[in-house]
C-alpha cells in the first residue's frame, strides 16, 4: 500500500528524516511510536505531501507521490486525520464532513448521502449533532468528526497523528476500538502515537522512531516484548 | 429637524452606507482566504464604473454593466495569478505591499486610458431629475437601485458561502488552510476566486453608483479608506456586521453635512478609523480574542 525508501526531509536547513524506510501493507494496521520531536509528525507531513522530501521515495499504491501537490495525494487515497483534530471550527459538523467527501464528488458511484449514514454509523455522537458548529464539540468529538471527515474521501490508507491527545482514557479505548473496527472492515491504517502500549497492542506491526531515525520496527507483540521498547517507551524497569 | 429632511438625509446615508458595506464585503472576502487586506479593492469599483461607461455607447446598458463586471473578474484572477499565486508562504507585510502597488499600478493605466475626466453612467431609469416620493421625500430612482442592487448582493454571497460547495470550499480555507489542503481542496485556487469574487461585486457596485456619484480614473482611493473604515469598524472578515457598520458611517456622514461644513464629510470617516484603531481594533462586532488570534 505505502512504501516509504530512503526518505529524507526538513525544514529549511533543519535536516528532521534521516533516511527513513518503512511499508504499510494493505489491510493493517502500522503504529510508528516515538517521543516527542522523534520527527513522526513530519514524516506524515512529507506523505501528505504538505512538506517536501528533500530525497528518497514514497510510492501509494506503486506510484511515485512524492512530488505531488497535497490536494492530489488526497485524491490518489491517502488520508491524514491531523495533530488536533483541526476541524473546520466556524463550519457546521454536516459541512465538515461534507467538505471531507470533497475529492470523491466528481467520481461515480459515490453517494454522499450514504456515506454519511456511514459515517454517523460509526460515530453515533456525530450524528446528533450535525448542525452544530464543530468548534463547540468536545475533544473527543472533534477527535471523531476529524476521524469522520478523513474516511469521507474513501481513502485507501488512512493516517492518523496522535489520536488520543489530551482526551480521557474512555474516548481514548472507544476511539482505538473504532480504529480497529475500521482495519477489521480492510481499511489500512498508519497510527502514530505516544501512547505506545495502547498503539501496540492494537496494531499488527510496529515502528519506533528515535531523533529522525526509525531505530526498530518488528510486529507489534514482538515490539511490546522487546526489553529496549519497553524500558523507553512503555513505563517499565528491566532489571 | 423636519421629518422629509430627515428622511432625505437618511436615504443619502444608506445609499453611501451600502457602498462602502459593498467595498469592506471585498476586503473582507479576500481576508478571509489570504490573511491580507487587498488595497486595490477601490480600483475594482472605479474599473467596474469606468469599463460599463465605455461600452455602454457600444451594447445596450445591462450588457455593458454584465460585461464590466466580467471583465473586471477576469482583471481580479488576473492580478492574482500574475502577482500573488505564484508567492511561496509571502508575509502579510509583502503581499500589503504588493497589492497597494497594484492600486498604483490600476490607477496610472485608468488615467492613461480614459483620462481625467469624470463620467457617469445614465441613470438606469429616468434621468437626473426624475424623482419618487419616499415618506414625504424626494428621491432620484437611482438610490432605490443602489439600496436594491447592494442588498441582493449581500443576500446572495451569504446564500453562496452558506449553501454552494465552492462557498463552503472558500469558508474551509478561511477556517483552517491546512486541512481545507488535507480534503483535497487547492487553497490557491480559493484565493484566485475570492480575488475574482471581490472584484465582480466591486465592479457592480461601481456601475449601480455611477449615475449618482460619478467616476473618475482616481475615485478608487477614497472608496478604499472608506471600505477599510468600515470593514474594521465592524470586524475584519465579517461581512453582515461590514453592513452594519457601512450603513452606519453613511448615515453619520450624511447627517453631519446638518451641523458640520462639507469638506468636513470625509474627515468623519478617518476619525472614526483612528478612534476605532485606538480603542477597538477588533471592531465594533469583532471578539477581542478571536482578533488576538489572527496574524493581521
């Protein structure tokens, strides 16, 4: 599905990827773990296409993205929910999602009106409050209809940057649950997170990511049994 | 005062209030895509003005407004294709900078191209001492098409932002540019169209007033202090408290001419500028931390 070789970006002279390579196969879910400032957000953004790969490759389905606009990465598939929420806050939760769909609109056979219903399916709370403006929702909220307006686009791949930041741990389990009723529904699925425990052990596979490095990467059990990934980023002492 | 006076001065005061509502509507829209303030939305009237009073000799008069108006938006994509598209992240000071230039800029051509001489558009029905009753005042026809043309244009961009998709694609850019990106909206699209947008309703507003008020090569600057007056007075990027808030200055600004001389008439507006600069720079409707938020 992703397939990221040699990927090298920045800001300015700010060198933050340092030859990173990793690949998401269809229907998983990849969790890239890390502290802060390891460079997760960055590497996401570079996917997106928001930053540009200063060298190396990222292919989306086989095809070379890296030099495409933002705007048409989306469109090729891949969708970023990102670093919080950044919801549309003036703009009525119906018309948030709606402008998610965005991309698909030109494309037969989509149905808004379905993958709406879809959408509330799955988030019940949005639902009941479509016309309310998103900036009045609740983290947790502004979580799923950013969740919501990403899966609108129908994306083949679905990243996610922090989802469960600063929201109390009972969103955090109902959000990660959802997480992975979407890969069981085969949707791909790149997670980035802090919470590395929770991350792992929903995921099939793992990464972790030290100063622009990918430093590790295995499945995620094997991830949550490694004594290094545990010591640094699970809380735990090893004698 | 006498009660048909009144009305006569009030009349005045909303024909004006609604034209500078119409100029700040311009300013606001292209705030709200770019951060900036685009000097030239004064040029955009004066344009709009001047090109239905050369080809209203050529095609009957609705076409000649229709075809100003088009071709003053093409002038708007132009501008900005030309100028500002191709910027990578400019600061806000640059692209200022940039679009006072291209007032300039506008402002020589229309002198090169039609002079200094004032014209004026015919009035759209009747001539210039046609009159009808309003309360017990007289009132030339033309104000009644300022008022009604301003007010369909208001009614109609707030249906289009609220209910078309490109109106929610532009509202997306204005709330959050990086993820209006992540759906898959092009942001530099939405500025080239919210330039065309402020100059198509620049343009009309510039026709509807021209009968009434004139057009000259260099009406575009006044018009622009005015609109900026009235686009802070009421909150940059809100354009229902800009008509508040142009309807306002025009009224003040016609009933001043009953206790102060004339030439003080535009002096009222930069006073009110700087007072509300001083003491309410987020404007009369505007929050004070919404406003703390905002680069510009």
């Amino acid at each position: 599905m992703l397939r990221i070789k040699n990927l090298e970006a920045g800001y300015g002279k700010l060198r933050v990827l340092k030859r990173i390579s990793l690949h998401v196969n269809p229907g998983e879910i990849v969790t890239l773990i890390g502290a802060n400032g390891a460079g997760k957000t960055t590497l996401l953004a570079t996917i997106t296409g928001l930053i540009r790969a200063i060298a190396g490759e990222i292919q989306l389905k086989g095809e070379n993205i890296e030099r495409l606009a933002a705007e048409k990465i989306v469109a090729r598939g891949c969708s970023l929910v990102p670093e919080g929420r950044q919801v549309f806050a003036t703009m009525s939760v119906r018309e948030n999602l709606v402008l998610g769909g965005y991309v698909q609109y030109r494309s037969k056979g989509y149905d808004l009106t379905a993958e709406l219903d879809k959408i509330y399916a799955l988030f019940p709370v949005l639902a009941e409050r479509q016309e309310q403006l998103a900036g009045t929702l609740s983290g947790g909220e502004q979580q799923m209809l950013a969740m919501g307006r990403a899966l609108m686009a129908k994306p083949s791949l679905i990243m996610l940057d922090e989802p469960s930041t600063g929201l109390a741990p009972l969103i955090v389990k109902n959000i990660f649950q959802i997480i992975t009723r979407l890969r069981d529904e085969g949707n791909t699925v790149l997670l980035i997170e802090q919470n590395a425990k929770a991350a792992l052990q929903i995921a099939d596979r793992g990464y972790v990511m030290e100063t622009g490095k990918i430093i590790v990467e295995g499945a995620a059990d094997e991830l949550l049994a490694n004594k290094d990934v545990q010591r640094a980023y699970l809380g735990r002492d090893v004698e | 005062m006498a009660p048909e006076l009144f009305v006569q001065y009030l009349m005045a005061g909303v024909t004006y209030g609604f034209i500078y509502a119409i100029v700040a509507i311009g300013f606001n829209i292209i705030y709200n895509t770019t951060g900036i303030i685009n000097f030239a939305q004064g040029e955009f009237v004066m344009l709009g003005g001047m090109l239905a009073i050369s080809l209203n000799g050529l095609v009957p008069l609705p076409v000649a407004i229709a075809l100003a108006v088009a071709i003053t938006m093409l002038i708007g994509a132009l501008l900005e294709i030309t100028f500002i598209r191709w910027l990578d992240r400019p600061s806000v000071l640059r692209m200022i900078i940039i679009t006072i230039g291209l007032s300039i800029l506008i402002r020589e051509v229309a002198l090169h191209v039609w002079g200094e001489s004032v014209r004026a558009l015919p009035y759209f029905s009747g001539n210039e001492i046609t009159t009808i009753a309003v309360l017990g005042a007289r009132v030339s026809p033309q104000i009644l098409w300022v008022i009604g043309a301003c007010s369909l244009m208001v009614g109609t961009l707030s249906l289009f932002f609220r209910y078309t998709l490109l109106g929610q694609e532009m509202r997306a850019c204005a709330a959050n540019r990086m993820a209006a990106t992540l759906c898959g909206i092009n942001p530099r699209n939405m500025v080239t169209f919210s330039f065309m947008l402020s100059a198509g309703i620049g343009a009309l507003a510039g026709c509807v007033m021209s009968p009434i008020t004139s057009t000259e090569y260099s009406i575009g600057t006044g018009l622009a202090i005015k609109g900026f007056t009235v686009a802070i007075l009421g909150g940059l990027g809100n354009s229902m408290a800009a008509v508040a808030a142009g309807l306002l200055l025009g009224i003040i600004e016609a009933f001043s001419v009953s206790v102060l001389p004339l030439a003080f008439q535009d002096a009222i507006a930069i006073t009110i500028l700087l007072i509300i600069l001083f003491v309410r720079p987020h404007g009369l409707f505007g929050r004070k931390d919404a406003a703390g938020l905002k680069e510009f």
